[in-house]
C-alpha cells in the first residue's frame, strides 16, 4: 500500500498476522470510518491480488492511517497513512 495520497485517490491495503481465512475489517482512522472487509488468506495475509483496494476520504492534509480488525482474533494493525 502506498503510505500517501490524495482524497479521492485509490490505494490497497495490506495485512498480515491475522487468522487463517479470517475476516478483516478495514476503517479509516480519523474520522473512525468502516472501509469494508477483506479476507485472509490461510497464512493470515490479504496483499498482492487479494489486497484490499479504497478510496481515500475527504480528508484535510496531513497524518492519519488505516486500521485493520480481525473478526475471530480481535487483532487489530495500524497503517501510517499521510493525505496530501
């Protein structure tokens, strides 16, 4: 996933150190805002085809990121994100 980009623009996210096959919900941090769901592959991991492609939200410049909650586990990983 690129670490930045424009509101409006489309990026993918990553993740890994989830379940195998568990679903994954994604948010964009600031507002809290629910993205949709990817789903891990059997080693956990949603990237390469299976990554999970959004729209950056209207957004002011600056830091904020992307969150990752595993339905099964409750793992939760965070993505530096910078809106430009």
């Amino acid at each position: 996933m690129p670490n930045s980009g424009a509101a409006g623009s489309t990026v993918s996210a990553v993740g890994y150190g989830f379940g195998s096959f568990e679903p994954v919900r994604i948010y964009w941090d600031n507002p809290r805002t629910y993205l949709g769901t990817a789903t891990a592959d059997a080693n956990g991991t949603f990237n390469g085809s299976a990554a999970f492609p959004f729209t950056v939200p209207s957004a002011p410049p600056g830091a904020d990121g992307v969150i990752g909650r595993g339905r099964y586990t409750a793992d939760t990983g965070t993505g530096p994100f910078t809106v430009e």
